[in-house]
C-alpha cells in the first residue's frame, strides 16, 4: 500500500505532453506543397540563367517533390544539372518544357467515358 506521499512513475515525472515538448526535439518538416507563383517573370530572365528546384517548381507550378521524382528519371523533358551537389535548372530548358507541356494539354474526360466513344457499360 501506499501512503499519501507516494506518487506513481507518471505522477512524479509528469505526463508525456506533446505541447511541452522542447522546439528543439521536434522534427522539422518540408513545405510539401506547391510553392506560391515566382515573383519574377520567367520571359525577362536570360536564357543562360539557373533556377533552383522551388523557383523552377514555382514557374511550372509544381511542388518541389515532384520535380525530385522527376529527377529520379534521366529521359524526362525538363532538364536539370547539378551544382556543388545541388539540382539547377536554366531558364531555357524551363522555357521549353513549359512551351512543350502548353501544347499537349488534354480535354478531361469523364470519369466513364470510354477513349473509342462508346458509354459507359452499365
């Protein structure tokens, strides 16, 4: 039995709380989302200029991990090189795969539809 001065193990050290967890331990993560628009205008920049991987992904609208994917692929159309271990795009390989990507857009299709015209079968 206990006395009334005898306190558990969680008790005396307190409860884990996650709000009283120091800055420091926490594990900071990655924006994973797409960046907000560049704030510079991609036709006034020289061709022979680089962007890093948040600028190129800000340009294109896309989030920077997809653009990390994409490097996994040497054959894919956007271009890149690095530089002391970092990846760089020039802006006229953007330019490219931007002019290139604008006019290969597709109509959506419903989700039933079929690619030769028939319905969808019931």
């Amino acid at each position: 039995m206990r006395g009334k001065d005898d306190k558990t193990q969680v008790e005396a050290f307190g409860a884990p709380d996650c709000t009283q967890t120091p800055h420091a331990a926490k594990r900071l993560r990655k924006n994973r989302g797409v960046p907000s628009p560049a704030t510079f205008d991609i036709d006034t920049l020289p061709g022979s200029s680089n962007l890093t991987a948040l600028e190129a992904a800000a340009v294109i609208r896309r989030t920077p991990g997809a653009l990390e994917q994409w490097r996994r692929d040497p054959n894919h159309p956007l271009k890149w090189r690095y530089v002391d271990g970092r990846p760089l795009y020039r802006v006229d390989a953007v330019r490219d795969y931007l002019a290139q990507h604008d006019k290969t857009t597709k109509t959506p299709q419903p989700h039933n539809a079929h690619g030769d015209g028939r319905g969808a079968r019931p």
